[in-house]
C-alpha cells in the first residue's frame, strides 16, 4: 500500500508509547466538550441576565429532552469510530472509506427523519415532564427552532466521529471553536439588539452548528487518505452500516436511556417550582465540565482499544484501558475539586438569586462528590465498546441508571419529597452501575478476550495449539524489535515444544527460547551459559 499524506494531527495508536498519546487525544475532546457547554451556558447567561428566570427555565428544561432525540445518534457515531478505527488498525482502506461514506449519508437521513418525529412529539413531551404553564410556550417555542438544525448537529457528531477515529481530535477543537465564537455573538445580537427571547438563542444555535459542520467537511475532503471525502465516490454499503449499528445502536441507547432516567427527574424537579428549575440548571451547566473529562477518556479508551484491537495488540489494548482510566480520575478529581471551591461563583454567572445560588450548590455536592465512580463507568463501557461489544454496558446502564433512578424517583423521593432525596439518587445510581460493570468486564476479559488471544496465536502458528513457550519467545523478540528497530532475526530451526520430546524441561526451554532471542539480536551479548542468565536491557 502506498503511502498517503494524512492529517497531520493524526495520532499512531498502534505503536509507540501510550500515555502521552492518550493524553494528547482527551485532552483537546475534553475540551471540544468543554468549549460546547461554554457556548450552551452562554444561552442559558444570556436569558437569565437579560431575559428573566423564567426564560432560563424553558431553556434549561429543555436539556433532558435534547439529550433524549440526539444521543441515540450520537451513540450511533461512536459506532462509527469503533469500525473506521478497527480497519484502521487493519489497514483495510476499501472498508475505511465504506465506513465514512454511509456514516455521513445516514447522518443526515436520520436527522431529517428525527426533525420530522421531534416536531410530532415535542408538545405532548413537554407536557408529560410538567413543565409549568408560564414556561411551556417558551420550551416548546425553543425546540421547534432548535430541531429543525438536527441533520446538522448529528452531521457535525459523525464527522467528528471520522476525525476521532484517526486520532484527530484537534481539527473538531478548531471548528468547535469558530462556532461557539459565532455562537455568543449571535446570542447577544438576537436578544440585546434585535429584541428576541428563547427564539433568539435557538437560532444562534442552529446557525453556530452549520458553520461547525461545514468546516468539518471541508477539512475532510483535503485529506488524502481513506477518510478523504469526493462527491463522486457517496454511496452506503450494507453490510458496513450494520457493523457500525452493531456497535453504535448498543452505545446509543446507553447514552439515550441517561436522557430518559433525567427526564423522570427533571419532571420531579420541576413539580418543586421554579426556584428549584434554575438551580438545577445553573447545576448542571457547572457539573457538566467535570463530565466532560471523564468521557474524554473513556472515548479515547474505546478509539485507541479500536485500533489495537484491529491490529491485534492485545497486550496493548490492556495497557490502554490503565492508562485512561488512572489519567482519567487524577483529571476528574482536580476539576472537580475546583469547581466545588468555586462553585457559588460559577453558580452566580448564570443567575444571582440566593435561594438558586444554594440549590444549586446543593446539587453540586451530590454530583461532583461522588464523581470518581462515573469515571469507572466510562472507562469500562468505553474499553468494552473498542472491543465491539457494546450490548454489555447498555443493557448494564438500563438497569443501574434508568432502574435505580427510576425506582428512587417513585419510591424514595415519593415518601421523602425533598430536593435533597432527589439528588442523591444520582450516586445510588452510579454505585450499582459501576459494581455491575466491573463484574462483567472481568468476565468478559478472562473468557472471550483468552479465547481471542488464543485463536490469533493459532493462526499465527499455522493453526497449530498454542504453545506457551513460543508465545514467549515471540514476546521477548517483539519487544527486542521495538527497542532495535530494522534488524531481522535469523531463521530459526523448528524446535519440538510437546510434552512428549524426550528430556522436556518447560522451565529450560522457556530459558533457551529467552536465549536464542537475546542473541539473535545481540550477537555475542551471553557468555557461555552458567546457572545465571544476565537481566535484559531496562525496557526489553
């Protein structure tokens, strides 16, 4: 294969150290998430500063049922990150450009389908969360706009999506940028110059995401590589789109059923009043920082497990999923920390009401507290989605989020009544979710990862059993190759590792297979051999 020149903020996965890289790659999702939230509260500061608490409210309201139409597609593009980064690994160009082609032409048909479904639904949605009268015209008022721009916002999630996959995810950063730039301006035009409300906001939104989207595609179609987009070449494959719904509908619902477990609590928020409304999304729009952290690195779990996993680096998918998952609660911690020091003044950017400013403080201590717990359930879920299994952590989400939520709303809240009562059901609910995905990841690692480590030894052998004394002289020569790049090792004479050769000694040949290895790189390196064999380099 030739070799292309490929977007230069692409990252290597598959070779070199890790930590850095993962690094690298969360660091600028997290803030991409990070700038996306800033540009949504500056919705939310612009109306409750120079519209009235009311507006805030309908606005806010409106994010449960926002997070409800969008991230089943949203989950759907993870689908598409998993698969291009799988054959990315692979090296399979044709299934690479398959893979962008019918993610981007479904992007856009499913959007135009969930406008279509949103804009039926909305109003008796609305009223099924009871939102009050005096702010439902302006909930329904700012839907109706906003859904009208979904093709767009899922188009921008699939390209994002395609960038992740390779290890980019500085160009989405960039485009994010611009737009929010867009954004705010637009906010502070509609409301303060033109006179608008929520309607306003809702356009600026709209109008923010195209420019996002656009960009993407641009940049997408000057890179040369497989993921490079020409007109000519659109077309949707079968058999791809279902290998990305395999993955992405499981992800999806995980992420859509949060948005139903929200939704039966921001029904219960709202029958407290309207105080209880903006302090809630004051809250969150404060929380959601430190929730961007921590998915930023269960996403680049999941791409860079992707990657090696279609390379056939298990031992480095198993390094992947440590590493994200220590740098992502040392992240998380620190934020939260911060955001819990300052977090009366966070609060105050959105709305200076006293009784607001101490609800909302209130759920801030529920939610960034506990935190620590979410980050093993991103990271886990993550890891097990880079393995294309990703039925797993749904079916687990559905019953410790949507369950446990569920139930807490219905049974505690119900006899307790206090807004109290009503956090807490958030670290209840991670606690049994977290739990259940840790016996099950454990599972999944010691049976089907074994059998797939296996299998890829067999083939590598000729279909021959595995042979544990091989597989450690292919790891000490592996490891010897990344530290000598170029020098090939001689061919070596087959040697019979059965139990059955005469004088078999698995420890000595263990030894001698360490052996050979050394010295086929290090010609004269061993000394005659004595009872003690001198330690390898530091790193071999």
């Amino acid at each position: 294969m030739g070799k292309d020149r490929r977007d230069k903020n692409a990252i290597d996965m598959i070779n070199g150290s890790l930590g850095s890289k993962i690094f690298l790659f969360a660091l600028p999702l997290a803030l991409t998430g990070i700038l996306q939230q800033l540009f949504n509260a500056a919705d939310v500061a612009v109306i409750g500063q120079f519209v009235g608490k009311e507006a805030m409210a309908a606005v806010g309201s409106n994010a449960p049922v926002v997070g409800l139409l969008v991230n089943l597609f949203v989950g759907v593009s993870l689908g598409t990150n998993v698969v291009i980064a799988k054959y990315t690994g692979r090296r399979d160009r044709k299934r690479i450009r398959s893979a962008v082609y019918t993610s981007l032409v479904f992007a856009v048909v499913s959007g135009l389908v969930m406008t279509g479904v949103g804009q039926m639904v909305i109003g008796p949605l609305l009223h099924m969360m009871d939102v009050p009268p005096e702010v439902y015209p302006m909930s329904l008022l700012y839907m109706r706009i906003y859904l009208c721009g979904l093709p767009i916002i899922l188009l921008y999630n699939f390209l994002s999506a395609i960038f992740r996959s390779q290890g980019d995810t500085r160009t989405p950063l960039l485009c994010l940028t611009t737009s929010g730039i867009v954004n705010v301006g637009l906010n502070l035009f509609f409301v303060l110059v033109v006179g608008m409300g929520v309607e306003g906001v809702a356009i600026a939104t709209v109008v923010a995401n195209i420019v996002s989207s656009s960009m993407l595609l641009f940049f997408l179609s000057r890179v040369k590589g497989p993921t490079s987009i020409h007109k000519r070449d659109f077309h949707v494959r079968g058999s791809v789109l279902k290998e990305i719904l395999v993955i992405g509908i499981p992800a999806g619902v995980q992420s859509t059923v949060f948005s139903i477990a929200n939704i039966v609590i921001q029904s219960a928020i709202n029958g407290l009043g309207a105080d209880y409304m903006a302090a809630s999304s004051a809250a969150f729009n404060v929380e959601i920082f430190a929730f961007f952290i921590l998915n930023a690195f269960g996403q680049a779990c999941t791409t860079f497990i992707g990657q090696n996993f279609g390379a056939g680096k298990y031992d480095r998918c198993r390094k992947v999923f440590w590493i994200a998952l220590a740098q992502d609660q040392a992240m998380t911690i620190i934020l939260a920390a911060i955001l819990l020091l300052f977090g009366k003044q966070f609060l105050s950017i959105f709305n200076g009401d006293p009784t607001v400013l101490a609800l909302g403080y209130v759920r801030l201590l529920f939610i960034l507290i506990p935190e620590p717990i979410n980050v093993c359930i991103e990271v886990l879920s993550g890891a097990m989605r880079g393995y294309g299994r990703s039925l797993i952590p749904a079916l687990i989400s559905i019953g410790g989020i949507v369950g446990v939520r569920v139930i807490w709303v219905y049974t505690v809240f119900r006899q307790m009544g206090t807004y109290e009562s009503l956090m807490a059901v958030y670290p209840a609910s991670w606690i049994a979710t977290a739990v259940m995905m840790t016996i099950a990841y454990y599972i999944f690692r010691k049976t089907t990862l074994v059998k797939w480590r296996e299998a890829q030894v067999q083939r590598e052998n000729g279909g021959a059993a595995y042979d544990p004394v091989r597989a450690a002289e292919e790891a000490a020569e592996r490891a010897l190759a990344d530290r000598l790049p170029g020098r090939e090792a001689a061919a070596e004479p087959a040697v019979d590792h059965s139990e059955a050769a005469v004088g078999y000694d698995p420890v000595r040949a263990a030894e001698a297979a360490a052996e050979a290895a050394l010295e086929r790189k290090h010609p004269g390196l061993l000394s005659p051999r004595s009872d003690t064999i001198p330690p390898p380099e530091e790193g071999v």
